[in-house]
C-alpha cells in the first residue's frame, strides 16, 4: 500500500514537473512568434521592407538567422540564460524583419487566416504529442528523410522552377512540420527533469525547447500559405 502511494505521489510530481517546464517553453515560444508578428507588421506598414527586397542586407539577415539558430542550437549550455534568451529575441526579430516580405506577396487576409489555420494545427498536434500514449520516437526517421527530401528537391526547383514539384515540396512540407511539432512535444514533454535542476538549466532548456518549436509552427505556417495564401 505504501508503495502505491509513493508511486502516486511520484507520479504528480512527475506530471507538475512536464506541466512547469512546457509552460516556460510556450511562454518563450508565443512571444517569439509575438516579436516576428509584431515587427513583420511594422517594417511593411511603414514601408521598411522595401529596402529589403532584392537588398544584400537581405542575404545578411538570412546568414544572420542561420548563424543565430546554429548558435543557440549547438552552445546554449555554454551561454547564461540571459544571453540564450537574448539570442532568441535577436532571432525572433530578424525573422521578423525577412517575413515583412510576405505581405508584399500575399493579400494580408489570406496571411491572418493562415496564421489561424496554422495555429490551430499546431495546437492540435501539440495536444496530440502531449498526450498519446503512443512512443512518437519511430517517427524520427521518416521525419528526418522527408526534411532532407524537402531541401534537396527546393535546391532542384530552383534550377528547373516546375510548378508541380513545388506543389509536391509543400504537400510534404506540411505533413513533415505537422509530425514534427507532435514528435517535438513528446519530446520536450519527456525532458521534464531538468526542472529538478538548478535554475539556469530549466531556464536554458526552455529556450532552447522553445526554438523548437517555433520553427516547427513557422514551417508550417510557410507551406500553409503555399496553398491557402493569394497573391496580390
């Protein structure tokens, strides 16, 4: 009897620990999306963006997002948590600055209901990733195929430019960020204990567990608008 109530009381604190780290990745992840929303907004409402398009500093930004997320992917136990989320502000508002560019592709209706349509999805998974009961782990290696499908098939569309494979590219796109945002929950879910850690390491974890899982859901916003955006 005693040991059932010990495994019950384990296991609420198992389940207070997963509760209490997601919510510092959400909380990290919704104001990265927050900070890339609020200044693509600005920079087109004011007309910034037009010193981007077609701009170097364009091509700089984009190095710059790639170095930022390199960064914080391959050396966030190196840095404090102040600079680890520093590091994804900087890479929220440049993302920000490149997606300003969006609005001068697609009519700013079909950008807010695909905002929508891929938030929902994304809350959809998540809640799925979080609470089947199904092992997601066998997952990892479809996922990751079709990510290398993905890349090298846009490097190839690039040279041919056919319509049908970039049809083809988007309808995997979505179905390889809607396993990965679930595969990705599960993931983090099962990484509950470094809340038993100091500080700094839950602190760090969530920021990085937050990057995650926002480039899950701008992923999948970006192949949504393939199919559900209009062109101005």
């Amino acid at each position: 009897m005693q040991l059932t109530k010990t495994n019950i009381i384990d296991n609420q604190e198992i389940v207070r620990a997963q509760q209490a780290f997601l919510s510092k990745v959400y909380s990290w992840m919704v104001a990265g999306l927050l900070i890339t929303a609020f200044t693509a907004w600005f920079v087109y409402s004011n007309n910034y963006d037009l010193m981007l398009a077609g701009s170097s500093l364009f091509y700089v930004l984009i190095f710059a997002q790639l170095g930022l997320v390199l960064a914080l992917s391959g050396w966030a136990n190196k840095m404090s948590s102040a600079v680890a989320g520093g590091t994804f502000i900087l890479y929220s508002l440049i993302t920000g600055l490149t997606f300003s560019l969006i609005f001068r592709a697609f009519t700013e209706e079909s950008i807010y209901s695909t905002f929508f349509i891929a938030a929902g999805m994304f809350g959809a998974l998540s809640l799925y990733g979080y609470f089947t009961k199904k092992d997601l782990s066998g997952w990892r290696s479809f996922l990751f195929m079709g990510l290398v499908g993905i890349i090298l098939a846009s490097i190839v569309n690039v040279f041919i430019n056919f319509s049908g494979l970039n049809f083809v590219i988007s309808v995997i796109g979505v179905i390889v960020f809607s396993g990965l945002t679930a595969f990705d929950t599960q993931k983090l879910k099962e990484m509950y204990a470094v809340q038993f850690e100091e500080g700094e390491v839950a602190a760090k974890a969530s920021i990085v567990g937050a990057l995650v899982l926002y480039l899950d859901f701008i992923n999948l916003f970006l192949f949504l608008l393939r199919f559900f955006g209009n062109r101005d």
